[in-house]
C-alpha cells in the first residue's frame, strides 16, 4: 500500500530543457533527503548496477554462444571488449570506497516522479522497490539513459537515437542544485560518466 498523493502528474519524456531540470531537482532532492540515512538495506537485485557483475554475465553468455550468433557479431563483441578497461576501472572507484555507497532509486525514469499539477514543480519520487545501496551515478546515469536520448527505448531505426546536451546539461544543473549539500568533489566531477556508463551497461 503506498499513500495517494492527489494534484499530481507524471511525464513520459522529458521533451524541454525545463522538465528535465525539474526532473534533477526532483532526483537530486530524494538523494538529499536519505543521505544520512545509515539503517542496512537490502540488495533488491544483485548485483543489478554492478558492472563487474553484468561482464561476468557477458564473460558466460559469449562463452556459451547458445543461439549461434557469436560469429556474427564480431563488431558488436568488439564494441563491448574495447571500452571494458575503461568501465572497470571506474567499478574499481566504487569497490575501494573512493565513490562512495549511496541510498539510491535504481530506476529514475521520468514517470517515477510525481510533478504537481498546478506549479510543475517535482513532488517527490515514486516506485520505490528497488531503493538500495549503490551510488549515485546510478540514478544519474539512468534518467539520462531515457530522457537524453532522442529516440525510443526500442528503436528499431539508429538514425533516431543521438545523445541530447540541452536535456543532459539541464538535468545536471537541477541535481548538482539539489544535491550538492552532499556530493563529493570526485562525485561532481565524474557526473558526466554517469552518461557513458549507463547506456553501455544495459548494451552488455
């Protein structure tokens, strides 16, 4: 049961600079607001944002090659093998506790934030099962991973899909507004790999 919160709206897609402004502030609000929280939490999914964990996923699948398709993307496994390094070294910020763990959503698309119907300003977030410990890039990077991105989720023309700066760039101002009470200057400083990340660990 969760309580009804009335004169409230939800958005689809953050389709003005404004909105997804908005949309930081309504994230950046909720990481402020549990960011002394220190009760244990419950690892809802496992390993769920843990890109070491999805590699070893990807390490068996490859190996596996169950449908026979392996030898048909060679340019795609490349893809993936050639920003690995990369994307491990930033894993192993997290796992020494350089970028700290965090009380986090999990799951920040725009339409898990209640907007008030009158002002459009954010009311708070919804669609909480999957609040757990992780790091903020976490929620960063996946709003961004929908709400930049200029065509659908499941879109079957890539000519669609680009990256939009003025969505990313008013997103970031509305969450470093709301949440820099709290943030790390290496948390601030690689907000924009956030961006990278998250798009590659859903490829994988």
């Amino acid at each position: 049961m969760c309580l009804y919160i009335p004169d409230t709206v939800t958005y689809s897609t953050a389709n003005t600079p404004k909105l997804a402004y908005e949309g930081g502030v309504g994230i950046g609000r909720f990481h402020s607001l549990v960011s002394d929280f220190t009760e244990p939490l419950s690892e809802t999914i496992k390993g769920f944002h843990n890109i070491r964990h999805r590699f070893e996923q990807w390490d068996a699948s490859v190996a596996a090659d169950a449908a026979g398709r392996v030898a048909d993307l060679a340019e795609e496994i490349s893809w993936i093998a050639s920003r690995r390094e990369k994307m491990l070294a930033f894993w192993a910020l997290v796992e020494d506790g350089t970028i700290p763990t965090r009380v986090t959503h999990n799951d920040t698309k725009l339409n898990n934030i209640l907007f008030d119907a009158d002002s459009g300003l954010p009311v708070c977030v919804i669609d909480l099962d999957t609040v757990m410990p992780s790091f903020i890039f976490s929620d960063f990077g996946d709003f961004l991973r929908s709400a930049a991105n200029t065509g659908k989720e499941d879109d079957a023309d890539l000519n669609n899909v680009q990256f939009n700066m003025e969505i990313f760039k008013a997103f970031a101002k509305g969450y470093i507004e709301s949440a820099k009470v709290f943030l790390t200057p290496l948390e601030i400083e690689m907000l924009p790999y956030a961006a990278q990340l998250f798009p590659y660990m859903q490829a994988v």
